[in-house]
C-alpha cells in the first residue's frame, strides 16, 4: 500500500516521480502495468524503490531479506542496486503476483539474483534461522500481512547483522494508526509495533512520512 500523504497532489507526486528518482526503464514499466490491477495499491512508490538503493549504496549490502513482494518492484529494484555477488531472498505466498516479479526479474537480467521461497514468511524465516542464517543479511524490507509485523520484526531482529538495516512499510497506514476510532487488527498491529520500535533500545530507528510511511531500524 503506498497511499500518498496528505498534502501531496497530482502535480507535486508526478513531479517528485520525474525528478527525484532515476527510475529504471524496467522498473517504470513494472509499475505501469501493475496499476491497473487488483491490488495495486501494495505496489510502493517510485521513490521508496530509490531510497531502498540509496540505502543498499550506503551499507554495502550483498544480502537482502524481502518480507511481502507482491509483482516485485521493491526486489527488483533492489537487485538492480546490490553488487554482482547480491543476492535477495524473497517471501510470499501468491504464485499469481510472484509469476509477474518473476517476468519482470528475468527481463531485468536480476533472476539469478532472487531466490523466491513461496511459503508463509514466518515459516521461511524460522527455517532460515534453523539452517544458521542469524546475524547473515546486511538489509531487510518487510511489507506483508500487518497481523504478523511484530514475528517478522522479531526475526528479522535476527536474521540481520549488527549494523544492518530493517525498513518497515506502511506505518502510517493511511492515517489510521492516529485515530484512536480506528481498531481493527491491522491498524492494531501496526499502531502496536510503532509503539514498540520508538521503545526498542535494540535499534536507532526514525520513521519517514513517504508514501504509507516507512520505519528503518538500524541493528546496534
């Protein structure tokens, strides 16, 4: 869900679209053709998909962990970012959105970059922590079902190195997590793990107004 802020009309977003990302062809055209679907709103923003390589630049990040990937626009553009020896892991559970990620991946020359695990995220990540994959990924996104937030939290917690990084999608949940009417699970969920993370002496984390709102969580 990437609802834009308050405050942010047509004009101002296109222009911010035009001029404050490069926004790979491939990645313009992923976005193009997931608009008109069901469900497009899960799709992030240009710019949050150019923050997420900023953000690989900056760690140097050569492993990543994608919690919720939907037609694959933030994979891919990560992909795009990490290093010839990257790699993403990625979990979902939809073969039908994952099938266009993987058209768009392939067209990208980024395929043999992801590794897709088609299961519930929580049963990829125990299974990873199983396998001694703590402390092994240098960045993580999470951007799935708001009722397991805080499990995937939790164990990106661990399956991120010291100094590493969790970004967190959909925060701000189109306002909802500021009106105290609003109580279903999701926003729940979410308005709980907000509590959480400005508490959390485990991280240094801001919570940036883009897009839904994204939260980044630097491991100490």
């Amino acid at each position: 869900m990437s609802t834009d802020l308050p405050g942010l009309n047509d004009r101002l977003r296109d222009y911010v679209h035009s001029i404050g990302t490069r926004e790979a062809d491939v990645l313009r055209q992923l976005r193009d053709a997931t608009r008109p679907m069901r469900g497009a709103m899960m799709q992030i923003a240009p710019e949050q998909g150019a923050l997420l390589q900023m953000l690989v630049h900056l760690l140097g990040a050569r492993r990543y962990l994608e919690i919720g990937v939907f037609t694959g626009y933030s994979s891919l553009a990560v992909a795009l970012a990490l290093p010839a020896d990257g790699h993403v892991t990625a979990c979902d559970i939809s073969e039908e959105w994952t099938t266009i990620a993987r058209q768009y991946w392939q067209r990208a020359g980024v395929a043999d970059k992801i590794t897709l695990k088609l299961a519930p995220a929580l049963e990829t990540l125990d299974a990873l922590l199983s396998e001694g994959a703590a402390g092994s990924y240098d960045f993580a996104f999470i951007d799935a079902d708001k009722s397991n937030y805080d499990g995937y939290y939790e164990r990106a917690l661990k399956l991120v190195r010291r100094g590493g990084l969790i970004a967190i999608d959909n925060v701000l949940w189109g306002g909802k997590v500021a009106n105290p009417q609003v109580n279903d699970a999701d926003t729940l969920a979410i308005r709980k793990l907000n509590s959480k993370l400005v508490a959390d002496q485990r991280v240094d984390m801001c919570l940036l107004p883009m897009a839904d709102g994204l939260s980044l969580a630097r491991l100490r």
